[in-house]
C-alpha cells in the first residue's frame, strides 16, 4: 500500500473508532444520567428512605470506579472491544434486575455492583485507551473531548426520554426498555476494533512497573485528588438535584430542563476545553474549572431559587460539568505515555468513584439527618477550592525514564 492509501486508511480507522466509541458513550452516560428521577418513584413504592436510593447510586459508582482499573487491564491486554461487549451486556442485565428488586439488598446488588461493573467497561477509561492508542499525540486532546462530548449529548438526549418512559410506562417499564438500549452497545463495540496504533511510545512496561511508576509520581496523585472533588460535585448534583428542586416546591419539568441544560451546555463546554488543551498547559485549564465551580456553587446557593437562577446554574455548570474529563486522560497519557493509558486512566477514574460514592451518599444520609442538602452543597464548594489549588503544581512533561541496557 502506497504512503497516501495507508494514511487514508487510518484516517478512517480513527474516525470510526470516534463515532462508535461516541455512541458508545452516549448511550452509556446517558442511561446513568437519568437515575436521579428514578429517586422519588422507587423510594415511594418501595417504602424507602432517600439514603436507600442513594446508597445503592453510591456502590454503583464506587463499584463501577473498583472494576475501572480491571476492565482497563483487561483493554489493553486482550482489546477493548471485548471489554465493551461484555459491559453492554452486564448493563442490560443490571437494569432489568434493578426493576424486580423489591428488597434494600438486591437492589444494590444490582443497581449498584452490577451496573457500577458495567459502566467500568462501557464509558471512557476503555474508550479513552484506544483513542489514545489510535490518535496521535497532538490530537488526543481534542479526540477526548469529542468523546466527552458524547456523554454530554446522551445526557440532552437521554433525560427527557427517561423522564417520559417514567411518566408513561411506569420506572419499572422504563428500565426494560432502557436495558433493550443498553443492548446496542455490543454491536458498536466491534467498530472500535484497534489496528496499528500510532504515537503509543516506545519501550514495554510490565503492569507492575507501570503502577510503581504512577503511584510514585507526585502529578498522579494530584491529578487523582482532582477527580475525587469532581466526582463528589458532579453525581451529587446529578441524583439529588431533581429532589433538591421539589423540595423547594418546583416541579419535575425544571428539574429536567435544568439536567438538559447541564447536558446541553458540557458538550460544548468538554469540546472547547478539549481544543484548549492542545494550547494551553492543561493544569491551568483545569483550575479554573474547579475553581469556577466552587463560584457557580456558592453562587447557586445564596441567591433566590427561581426557574430562572435553576436554569442560569444549569448552564453554567454544564459547562463546567465533565470538562476535566479530556484535561485529565491527556495529561495521563502525556506524562506516562499510552500503552497503559487504560489502565492508569481506571486508576485515576477509582479516586473520582470514590468521591462519587460520598457525594451521592452523603447527599442522602445528610438529607435524612438534618432535613437540608446545605451542608453538602458547602462541603462541594470547599472541596472545589482544594482541587482549584491541588492542579496548580502538576507537571505535564513525559516522566524520564532510564533506558534499557
């Protein structure tokens, strides 16, 4: 094959490596978005306490960050299509289980550990590794972006489907038929099938090597306080904000609007950063962006909630919403390379479970407590400033590595 068909062709490998892991992860965040509005119909069938619901939400996301390093083993081992079949189809099973559990356990068997190990191989730390493998360095950034945008989309997308589903088929309905969705996931998993990859680095490191390696480097660690903070933000807002609206006698329909609008606006908001961090050093980048979450917060909660200041923080925030994503995974790929990009970005992804896991369960079990969420919202804006401060001192060189003898 002449120089201009090869580049032709894997011109082509990467955009459909894009599209398919696209719809992928729309599909994937998009389902996992809507869970907050199940919150209100399932605790009240079921005879539930809110810190129920949210337990089962918080395993899900911690279980979901504990198989994310395994699944990301797995890809770069054996192929991340493998990985997403299987993940597709855990999914399925997961939301069909999480409808006819009647009892506080098996639903967070289901809702929570099957789902939370589904969504570990069906959204970006898998997809990330085969972009990382397949784009070449000065792109990644921006093709990160693309793929966060296509979670963002499926959040539009997806919420006021869900929300329709509930209102006309019942929560249990909704989630068979989501699990159907769920279903498309293996199929599109064969169009990300990695051939050649480029820009992945010379040398081979064993796993534990890798491990020692990141562990031990001052950047990782930082970069891995961030996500924890972004993960506390981001799912305690997505589950308790419908809740936090009714409880504040507004209804169901700005609750989804202002999920919309948080969807809407992060596709923009995780492609432009995307595009930024070819340009500008991505420590910096990311923050302001947790710094400006701290402000949008603290701003939200101190003024009068109205549609329009739901709306205005929607907005806002949606931007702000998964743009640490793209930052993040190529700032792991730039300084370790990307042969273990899976992997490590797993790693990384397990501390944002972690504070996932508080955010979602401390929502309700402060909620419960003291009757209020203003204790959480604060607690988010505190912790916003700390991750503002914690990337400032991150180094995004290549790590030096001793050469081989």
């Amino acid at each position: 094959m002449n120089p201009s068909r090869a580049a032709e062709s894997q011109h082509l490998s990467v955009q459909q490596v894009l599209l398919c892991g696209a719809l992928i992860v729309t599909l994937s965040m998009g389902i996992r978005h809507g869970f907050g509005f199940w919150l209100q119909p399932v605790i009240a069938e079921r005879g539930w306490t809110r810190e129920t619901f949210s337990f089962a939400m918080a395993v899900q996301n911690l279980a979901w960050g504990a198989a994310g390093p395994f699944a990301g083993m797995f890809a770069d081992r054996f192929g991340a299509w493998k990985v997403l079949v299987a993940g597709g189809l855990c999914y399925a099973l997961g939301l069909v289980l999480m409808a006819v559990s009647a009892q506080p356990l098996p639903f967070t068997l289901t809702a929570g550990v099957l789902i939370g190990i589904a969504q570990s191989g069906s959204t970006y730390a898998v997809i990330y590794g085969v972009l990382g493998r397949t784009v070449s360095p000065e792109k990644r950034s921006w093709a990160f972006g693309v793929a966060a945008a296509a979670g963002s989309f499926g959040q539009f997308v997806m919420i006021p489907v869900e929300t329709w589903l509930i209102g006309h088929l019942g929560w249990q309905g909704a989630l068979y038929l989501l699990a159907g969705a769920a279903l498309l996931i293996a199929p599109l998993a064969l169009g990300v099938r990695e051939r050649q990859a480029i820009g992945a680095g010379s040398g081979h490191q064993s796993i534990g090597q890798a491990l020692r390696e990141a562990f031990g480097y001052r950047s990782f660690q930082l970069l891995m306080l961030g996500y924890f903070v972004c993960g506390f933000q981001v799912v305690f807002i997505g589950v308790h904000l419908p809740s936090y609206l009714k409880d504040h006698g507004l209804g169901v329909q700005v609750s989804t609007w202002a999920l919309m609008l948080i969807g809407l606006f992060n596709i923009f908001g995780t492609y432009a950063v995307g595009m930024l961090g070819q340009r500008f050093p991505k420590r910096y980048l990311l923050a302001a962006i947790y710094g400006l979450r701290a402000v949008a917060i603290a701003t939200f909660v101190s003024v009068p909630l109205t549609p329009a200041s739901v709306y205005v923080f929607a907005a806002v925030i949606g931007f702000l919403w998964l743009s640490t994503v793209p930052p993040t995974n190529a700032v792991v790929a730039q300084i370790f390379g990307a042969q273990h990009l899976s992997m490590l970005g797993g790693f990384v992804f397990f501390s944002h479970q972690i504070g996932s896991f508080l955010g979602v369960w401390l929502g309700g079990k402060l909620y419960d407590a003291t009757g209020s969420y203003d204790v959480v919202w604060w607690l988010a804006i505190a912790l916003g400033v700390m991750a503002m401060l914690a990337n400032l001192p991150v180094r995004e060189a290549p790590i030096l590595r001793a050469r081989p003898a």
